[in-house]
C-alpha cells in the first residue's frame, strides 16, 4: 500500500466526488478512488436542479445538450395538501438525466492531468495519511453518497423509504410545467420530463412502491393522483430504472480525536429526502469548499454549517409533511416521527461561507469550537 502521494483523495465518483475533484485539481494533484468506471446507458432517472448548478456545471465546461438539457422549467403542478392539483411558479430549473451527468463528468475526470484515477473500494488511516490501494494522501473528502464509507454510523429511519422510477421514450410538446408530484397514503409519486424521456417515480413505504407498475398505477389513481399519468401512455408499459433508497439519512459525527479526518459531502453527509430535490445543488456547493478545507477549524466550521443545514432540512421536512393530505396516515405518521426527534434546535442560516477560496464564519455568527 506505498503508492503515490497526493495532496487530497476523493472518494466516490457521483456527482459530489466528480465535482470535488475538479474543483481541487485547479491547484492540486488529487487521486479519485472510484469503486467502479461509469459504463453503458443504463438509464435511472431525470433529476431537477436550479439553473444556477447549471451554470456552475458550464464553468466546468460541461454543455448543457450533453446532459440532455434543452429548456428550463419555471412550473410545478402540486396536489399535495389539496387533491386537486395547483399549479406553482418557482425559479428555473433544468432536467438533467442520469447517468449523464456523471458519465458527462467522469469524461472530464478521466482525461484531466492532475486527476489520477483509481479503482477500488480500499481506504484506510495511518500514520496521519490515508492510504489505499497504489494512493496515499494527507486528505481525504468522502464522497461516497448512502455508503458514507468513513462514517462511525450513519441515522435513518428504522424503516427507510424507498423510490421506483419507470420511465419511457417521450416526445413531449413542450408546453407542459414538466414537472408534477401528487400526494399518496403511502408515500407520493412525480412525474418529470426531459428532452426525449419522461419518468414516473413512486417513493414510500409498502403499497407506496410495492407491486407491477400497472398496480401501482391503478394505486395511483385510486387515491386521485391519476391526473399525473392521464395523458400519457400506459405506466404498465413503462421501462423500470434502479430502485433506490430514498429518506433523509446522515452521517454522525466522527468520534476520532487524534489523526487527520476526513470531510464528508454531498449525500455521504447527509442525503435528503429528493421531496427537497436539491441534493446534486448541495453536492456540487459543498465540493467547492473540499480545496478550502485545509485546518482543523476549517473542518470544524464545515461541519458546523452542515449541521445547520440538516437541521434547516429536517425543519422543511417536517413542514412539508405535516401540510401533506395524508399525514394521518401511519406510514407518513412514522417519517414524520423519525424526521421530529432529530429535528430539535432552532435552524438558522448557515454562518460558514466560502469566501475567495477560504471558509469564513460569516460576521455576527458564533460556531462552537
Ligand atoms: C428517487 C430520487 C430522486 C432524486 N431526485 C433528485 C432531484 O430531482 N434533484 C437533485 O438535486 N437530487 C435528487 N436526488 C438526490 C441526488 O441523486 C443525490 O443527492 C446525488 O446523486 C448525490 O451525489 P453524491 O455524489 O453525493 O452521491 P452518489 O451519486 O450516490 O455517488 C456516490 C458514489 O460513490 C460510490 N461509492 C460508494 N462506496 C464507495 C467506496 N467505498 N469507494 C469508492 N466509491 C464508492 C458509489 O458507487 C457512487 O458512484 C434524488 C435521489 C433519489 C433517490
């Protein structure tokens, strides 16, 4: 386990890792430890992000075409605390399939001259360096999303929430919000589009995303969220992505004291519900500040302001559920029961902010030491 040394490891290849190891190799050699090469066109999903994580992504030279971006969407049609649905006016997003926007990113990766890649899951911590398998680094951000590989533990709910997406080849006309979400007993289901896609997401517990997707769309309309699906073809006959976990989740703090350790970002800190669906937002934000972590305080004021913002998440969560149709129900009983116990302290904004290429607290904001 010699290897060559770096400056920083990265651990992950989504998003968050990519991203970080772009950022960091502006100024730095890096070595990304990916647990395997993106491959093939397994379709999963259509993610939403506000068109500012676009415009950060074009920073990184990315054209918004590769990722199959055509337009932005600035409208929501919601039946979440009504049956009927409403429609909403939000700032612009743009639809981003995946795996596009991590194989448009590992292209970037995997042809850059500072980024070494490396593929393993190995990591460990030694002699104030980690180490793997041909790496070792006095740095290390983990970025490995659900897995949080160097998390002590990670919390969430004793029965998590799972999501299904079935998806189609679609033409849509382009005059429609692009975008839907319906309430259910168990959970609730989306509808996103994208240039040449549309996708059908259930996300709960039990009936919530249980069963053949004719089921669950005969489920679907039966609890009045049929309008999501009406003008499209049959559910039935839709093609079925990766199911995946989907409650918020995070990862405690290490209870390391001696010995360098490492920062967490993107869903390996803390993976939020997609019902906020600002997860690739956050990832791509907190890989930003892995160059600028360089001290101890600088990773305590980090973890600080993550804290807030689980905290800020936990919070929004809680709202959102109780304004939910069917939060009398015992499956939206249950989150909501996971999501108060840890939503104890009043949220603020984060005070820790990154300002040219430091962490700073913000002035008048006070962060434990
Ligand atoms: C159903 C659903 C819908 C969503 N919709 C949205 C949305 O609309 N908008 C949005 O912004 N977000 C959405 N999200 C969330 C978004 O997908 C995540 O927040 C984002 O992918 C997080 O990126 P990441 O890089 O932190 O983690 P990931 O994308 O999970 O990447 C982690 C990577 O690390 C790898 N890995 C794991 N263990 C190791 C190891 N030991 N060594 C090396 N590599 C390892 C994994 O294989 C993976 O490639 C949604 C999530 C779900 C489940």
């Amino acid at each position: 386990m010699r290897g060559r040394s770096f400056d920083l490891a990265v651990l992950g290849g989504g998003p968050a890792g990519m991203m970080a190891a772009l950022c960091a190799a502006r100024d730095s050699d890096v070595a990304l430890v990916v647990d395997r090469i993106p491959q093939g066109d397994e379709f999963r999903r259509i993610d939403t992000v506000p068109a500012r994580v676009l415009a950060l992504l074009v920073d990184f030279g990315v054209d918004p075409r590769e990722l199959g971006v055509d337009r932005l969407y600035e409208e929501r049609l919601v039946a979440w605390s009504t049956a009927t649905p409403q429609l909403f006016h939000l700032s612009p997003a743009a639809h981003l399939e995946r795996p596009l926007l991590d194989r448009v990113l590992f292209s970037r990766v995997s042809c850059h001259p500072r980024i070494a890649l490396f593929v393993s899951r190995a990591w460990a911590r030694d002699d104030g360096m980690f180490w793997g398998d041909g790496w070792r680094a006095r740095r290390l951000a983990d970025a490995t999303g659900r897995a949080a590989a160097t998390a002590d533990s990670v919390v969430r709910a004793e029965r998590p929430w799972a999501a299904r997406t079935l998806w189609q080849t679609y033409d849509p006309d382009g005059r429609g919000p692009g975008f839907g979400i319906a309430a259910l007993p168990d959970g609730y289901a989306y509808r996103v589009e994208a240039r040449r896609r549309v996708v059908v997401g259930f996300v709960g517990r039990g009936h919530g995303v249980e069963g053949t997707p004719a089921e669950l769309a005969w489920r679907l309309r039966a609890s009045g969220g049929g309008w999501l699906i009406a003008d499209l073809p049959p559910v039935a006959t839709f093609d079925e992505g990766r199911a995946s976990t989907a409650s918020v989740q995070w990862a405690t703090p290490s209870m390391l004291n001696d010995g360098p350790r490492a920062v967490r970002i993107g869903d390996a800190a803390l993976a939020r519900d997609p019902m906020s669906a600002q997860g690739i937002g956050i990832a791509c934000s907190e890989a930003l500040f892995v160059s600028a972590i360089a001290r101890a305080a600088d990773l305590a004021m980090f973890e600080a302001r993550q804290t807030e913002q689980r905290h800020v998440h936990l919070k929004a969560l809680e709202a959102m559920i109780a304004g939910c149709l069917f939060s009398n129900e015992p499956t939206w009983r249950d989150y909501a029961a996971f999501v108060a116990a840890h939503a104890q302290g009043a949220p603020s904004d984060p005070p820790v902010a990154l300002r040219d290429g430091k962490v700073v607290r913000l002035p008048g904001s006070h962060v434990a030491p």
